[in-house]
C-alpha cells in the first residue's frame, strides 16, 4: 500500500457514495425515462446542488442523457473507431419518447404516418418519430441527434 494511495478515490469520496447510489437507482429502475425527482425527493438546496454535480457526472460519463427539460432517460456510451466516444440511448428513441410522454402525463397517441403503415394502408416506412398530441405540450424531447415531431398546434404558443 501507498503512502498517498489512489488519488482518484481520494477526491470526492463523498461524490462518489452519491454518485454511485444515484447509479444503482436508476439501473434498478424498470423504465428507461426519470426524472430528477425521481432520483430526489429532498427539495433542500444542498440536496438539489448535490444532485446537479452527480447527474453532470453521469452525463459527462455518458451513463445517461438529457432528453428534456428535468427529464432523463438511461445510456451507454460507445467507443467508435476513430477513438471517439458518443453517448447513444439504451433503447430506441421511440420507445423513450412514448415513455417521456406518458410520464409527463401528455396525452398523445401516434402520428398520422405511422397510424397508416402501422394499419397497411402504406407501404412507406416512416423516417420520423411523430405524434398527435391531445393536450398541450410545450416542451421539446430529443436525443441521439433526433427529436419528437408534434403534428397539429397543440403545442403552439
């Protein structure tokens, strides 16, 4: 053993525990979308402030993904060739985004596109995600470089 030891388990010790238990609850969560409440429920600042450096962590570490504003949904992060690492979802953005609907309670149901392939009524596979929202919406979900089409102005200002 070191006299100095391992510096990087030396520094932030306490972040670490933290981290580490936000970590486990979001593995052992069954969805693949939370929320910071979720993760949270101690409203005091210094719980909001700790939770803000751990979730940046996670985020930096690419364990998990901004989808939305305070909602997250559960990644991986992948080496490509070229040596870089990007952060990709652990499921399919559609699966995600339903999930980040239903969990924002927004009432929604498939797009006019997807309805018709789904049904058989075309033959032309659908390239975007999109949605016909039945209550109001204003806010945005993307991730992986792709995001939630609103069909119709329920989400208009």
């Amino acid at each position: 053993m070191t006299i100095c030891g391992d510096i990087s388990m030396q520094n932030n010790h306490y972040q670490n525990d933290y981290r580490n238990e936000l970590r486990n609850k979001i593995e052992k969560s069954k969805g693949h979308v939370f929320t910071r409440d979720d993760l949270e429920k101690d409203r005091s600042n210094q719980a909001q402030l700790r939770l803000n450096r751990a979730l940046k962590m996670l985020l930096d570490e690419g364990e998990i993904l901004k989808i939305s504003h305070g909602l997250y949904a559960k990644a991986e992060p992948i080496t490509l060739r070229n040596g870089q690492t990007k952060t990709f979802l652990k499921e399919s953005f559609e699966t995600v985004a339903m999930e980040a609907l239903n969990k924002l309670g927004v009432q929604w149901e498939l797009g006019r596109s997807i309805r018709e392939y789904n049904e058989g009524k075309t033959t032309q596979v659908p390239v975007v995600f999109s949605v016909q929202l039945k209550s109001r919406f204003r806010g945005e979900i993307r991730a992986d470089g792709r995001s939630v089409i609103f069909e119709g102005k329920t989400n208009a200002r």
